[in-house]
C-alpha cells in the first residue's frame, strides 16, 4: 500500500514536471484568435516562452495586467509602458478573457495544452 502512494506521488511529480516546460514544435500568430494587435503581443510574449503558455489563461485586463508586472519582476520581461502595454492588453483581455466562474479557478483549456 505504502509502495502504491509512493510511485502514485512520483508519477504526479513526474508528469508535472513534463508539462512545466512546453516545448512546442512551430508557433504562429495565425494560431490564435484573431484582433487588433495579436501579432505585437505574439512575438513580444515569445520571446521567452511559447505563446501556448499565454493562451492557456483565462484573465480579466486587471490580471492581465497584473501578469505583465508579474513578467517584468520576476522574469526581467522589458518593462510595457504607454501605448505598448495598452495594445498588448487590449489583445490579451479580449482574446483570453475570463469566460465562466471555472476558468477563474485556474481551468486550463485542456485542448490548448
Ligand atoms: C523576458 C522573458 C519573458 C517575456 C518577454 C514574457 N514572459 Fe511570461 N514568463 C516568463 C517566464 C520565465 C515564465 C515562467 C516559465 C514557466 O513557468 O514555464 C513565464 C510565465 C508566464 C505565464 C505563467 C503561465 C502559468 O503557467 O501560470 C504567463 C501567463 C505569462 N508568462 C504571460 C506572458 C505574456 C502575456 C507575455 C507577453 C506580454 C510574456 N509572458 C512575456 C518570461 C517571460
């Protein structure tokens, strides 16, 4: 029994650590809804990880917004400042926006990931 949750709890981790690091084969912008300044947002965000990554979320513009403070502290994204920040925000929160009470929970589109 003991055995059983151990290598239950090492497959978990394993699995977990498989999905933590996407590695897509090829990325367009075509791939994702389209909009008003998808292509900026695509290869700013890309730049250091796939787009997929992004797409998974479901946020409103303030945890959007929040994500692109997230970025710049934690991960050294370039600061978005002006009219940058409010294009790229503006794709972000109408193509990924919170869409049902579950999703706010942190579903994943599980044909996303
Ligand atoms: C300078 C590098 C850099 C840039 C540019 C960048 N990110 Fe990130 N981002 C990261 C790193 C590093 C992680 C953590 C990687 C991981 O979890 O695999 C991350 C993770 C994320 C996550 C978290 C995913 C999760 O599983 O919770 C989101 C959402 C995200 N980025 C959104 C964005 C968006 C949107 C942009 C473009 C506006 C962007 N990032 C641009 C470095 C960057």
């Amino acid at each position: 029994m003991l055995t059983l949750v151990v290598s239950m709890a090492f497959a978990q981790q394993h699995s977990i650590a498989q999905t933590s690091v996407p590695q897509p084969a090829e990325e367009t912008p075509e791939m994702f809804p389209a909009g008003p300044h998808r292509d900026d947002t695509f290869y700013f965000c890309t730049a250091c990880h796939n787009f997929k990554l992004t797409a998974a979320q479901s946020m409103n513009r303030e945890q959007w917004d929040e994500t692109l403070d997230w970025m710049t502290t934690k991960h050294n994204m370039p600061k978005l400042d002006g009219d940058d920040r409010k294009n790229i925000l503006d794709y972000l929160a109408t193509a990924f926006p919170v869409t049902s009470p579950a999703q706010q929970g942190g579903f994943k589109n599980p044909f996303l990931n």
